[in-house]
C-alpha cells in the first residue's frame, strides 16, 4: 500500500492543481474518499474502511480490482517494451486484433485509447465510407449526414459529442459538426422521417447507459439494419459501455438479430488501463488509405497484452454464464423491491436475454439522496439521469454482495430517503 506524508490531504491537492470537470455529486473531494486498494468487488479506503463497488469505474472494472492475472500480465509485459509506436510491429496489438475479429462478425480493428476516441475513428471512417461511395469527397456527394438518438451519449471530443444528445454538456461548445440528427431511440417513424441517402451512419447503444439504461428493442434494431442497408448508411453500435460481458453477451448487438457495419469498444477492455477499438467490416476498412487517421499511443504493447488477458476472461462461456445469473439475481431482488415499495420504485430495466449486470433503478424521486444515503453504508452507486440509479458493478460480483445492495436500498424506501 502507497503511504503518503501527513500533510498530503487529496482534496486540497485537487482544488488547488487540478482542473474540475468532475466532482460534482460530492463522491470524491467533498466526501473525502480516498481509494487506495481493492480486490473484486469492493475498495478500501485510506482509514481501511471497505467499500462496496456497483459502479466499476464507471463499468471498467470488468474483472474487478485487484485482479491476479492482470496484475501478472502487466507486471510481465511491463519489462519488455512499453510503447514503439504503430510504425513497427509489436506482438500484442496482433494477438488481440486477432481475437476480437475470431469472436466477432468483424474483419478488422483499429485501436485507440478511450470509448471518445473510438467513436471519433468510426464517425471518420463512415465519412470515407461514404467518399468511397460517392467517389469524392462526402461533402461533394452531400452523404455527410448522421443520426444518434435522443438521451444517448458517445464522448466529448468534436464528432462524438455532436453525437452526444446532452444539452448540459454539449450548448458550451456550439456550433458543433453539422449534419447530425437526433431521433427517438425505439421509434423507427422517427428515424424514417430523418434518414436518407444523405446518411453516411446511424450511431447507437444497443442498450444506453448514460440515459438511464435502456434496451433497444429487437424490433427496432431489425428495422433500423433495413433501414440503413435500404440507404447504404453504416449501422454503427457504440458498445464503450454495454459491450464486453456486460449484458451477459460478449457482445450486445448479439442480443439481437443484426449484424452492424461498424463497432466501437473500450472501457473494460483493458480494465482500466487506456484503450479503445473500432471494428469493422472489410467494407469500411477498405475505403481507409493511410494516412486519414491514427494516433500516437492506440495498439500499446503493454495495454494491449493485459487486454489480451482480460478478454481472454471475460469471452470464456463459463464466466458469460455467470454475469446472466448474477443479473438476473440483482434484477429480480430490484424487481421485488419495486412490488414492495411501488411508490418509490417506477420501473426496473434490464438488458433483454437471459441477464447482464446492467440495471437501472428508476425513482419516483431525485436519487441524489439515495446515492449519499448509501455512501453512509460504503455502498458505491451511480446515477444516470435524476431519477435513475445505474448499476453496473464488476463482472465479478457474488449474490453475497448483491443481498448487501438490496438490503441497503430496503432500509433506504422504510427510512423515506427517497
């Protein structure tokens, strides 16, 4: 464990040299929380008080903390190189593009550092999808156009947050990239009445997860992959937060009968170390020429390598099955709750399928009470929008730590915190 002078009090290091974006529900600074190890689903604290994790990092902490093997794996792979650029070849990158196209209806991957930085390579690669269909540029052919939905969310870099439907974080940076926009996620005249042949790609979460946690119906993911073939549009699913086991799929558009042009993964892929990946069709890959995109530190050797072990654990059918069972535990201990306190609980939501550890809670009340409520009983848990509680733990968890939740949020409805 790292020991720190007296005189290191983090709270004031961060007022004074850092730049606040975050902090704003009082979770880090304000509350004086400071992590400084963890194993599976719980985090302890300086004071070694421990905490129960059903937020991961925000779903990254796919294996949980402290995990033995990827530790291994990044202690080994640490001694040998770290970064060579993508001008050379390092063993890593390979392996695990190999992977993901082996255990995939992909043909190839590009790599990046973060779930943005991701979608922001798939936004320009659909771009010289459509130059290479227009055979010029996009703005010649006037095929520029793209359709996100209502409450979705896909980063904060230029493309990505254009793509992004959050008024609070996008109204500071207007005007974005035109071309974009926005339909009613599960409603196909709407996404009728916007796209075209002007469309170059439709962006969505199979399941969103900022906006609450909500299911794309089967329905609707079938329409919409006929309605972009019918326009020759690449459907683009943006799995930075929903993909990689946590639905209980490997994937979440294998929850449906689609197969999409374009994917973007990151943040358990490495658990938690920097990494994001574009896969796509040999399609789309082929109108890329080099040159048009890259990065400096996408395909790291050494993040790459424990994102080999990570994957490697989390594609095994035996885990997969267990994410299912631990879902459907966590969504049916929620779902009781909701018959019991059906004045504050509206609605419980899930992926579709057998289970994943994806759960939104939804109140009839502002949930900000509840979050500090459970903070009290060093239980960590999210929010994803006013009303809404997110779950997303390690894919780890146990029904032990599970029961603790439940039994939390019972106290919580009989207390009137929410």
């Amino acid at each position: 464990m790292t020991q720190h002078p007296p005189s290191f009090h983090p709270d004031t290091y961060e007022e004074k040299y850092l730049a606040r974006t975050y902090n704003e529900n009082g979770l880090r600074g304000e509350a004086g929380l400071w992590f400084t190890h963890g194993r599976g689903s719980k985090l302890y604290d300086k004071d070694g008080r421990e905490f129960l994790d059903f937020y991961a990092g925000i779903a990254v902490s796919g294996l949980g903390h402290g995990d033995a093997d990827l530790y291994q794996s990044l202690v080994e792979n640490g001694k040998n190189v770290t970064h060579v650029s993508n001008l050379f070849h390092s063993r890593a990158p390979l392996e695990l593009a190999k992977t993901l196209v082996d255990h995939s209806c992909f043909d190839k991957v590009f790599f990046a550092n973060s779930g943005t930085e991701a979608n922001e390579g798939a936004y320009k690669f659909a771009r010289l999808y459509a130059n290479h269909v227009t055979k010029g540029t996009s703005l010649e052919g006037k095929k520029m156009e793209f359709i996100s939905f209502k409450h979705g969310f896909h980063g904060r870099t230029a493309a990505a947050l254009t793509l992004t439907h959050k008024p609070k974080i996008r109204d500071a940076f207007m005007p974005l990239v035109p071309g974009v926009h926005y339909a009613e996620f599960n409603d196909i005249e709407s996404v009728k009445h916007l796209i075209s042949d002007k469309t170059a790609g439709v962006f969505i979460e199979p399941v969103q997860g900022e906006g609450g946690v909500h299911p794309a119906d089967p329905k609707f993911m079938t329409d919409l992959r006929a309605l972009c073939d019918k326009h020759d549009a690449m459907l683009i699913t943006d799995e930075v937060q929903c993909g990689l086991g946590r639905t209980g799929k490997l994937f979440a558009h294998e929850l449906y009968d689609v197969t999409p042009d374009i994917m973007t993964l990151a943040k358990p892929l490495a658990g938690g170390l920097p990494i994001g990946a574009v896969l796509m069709s040999n399609k789309v890959a082929s109108a890329i020429t080099p040159g048009q995109h890259g990065t400096t530190f996408g395909g790291n050797p050494l993040v790459c390598a424990v994102a080999n072990t990570v994957l490697n654990k989390i594609m095994d059918e035996n885990f997969l099955a267990n994410v299912q069972k631990r879902g459907s535990y966590l969504a049916n201990g929620l779902e009781k709750l909701q018959q019991k306190y059906p004045d504050k609980v509206v609605d419980v939501r899930k992926p579709i399928g057998k289970g994943g550890l994806f759960v939104a809670l939804e109140c009839a009340k502002p949930v900000g009470p509840l979050i500090e409520y459970a903070l009290t009983k060093q239980l960590l848990i999210i929010s994803a929008g006013e009303n809404t509680i997110r779950l997303c733990p390690p894919l780890v968890v146990d029904e032990k730590d599970i029961d603790k939740l439940l039994d939390v949020f019972e106290k919580a409805f009989e207390e009137n915190v929410v």
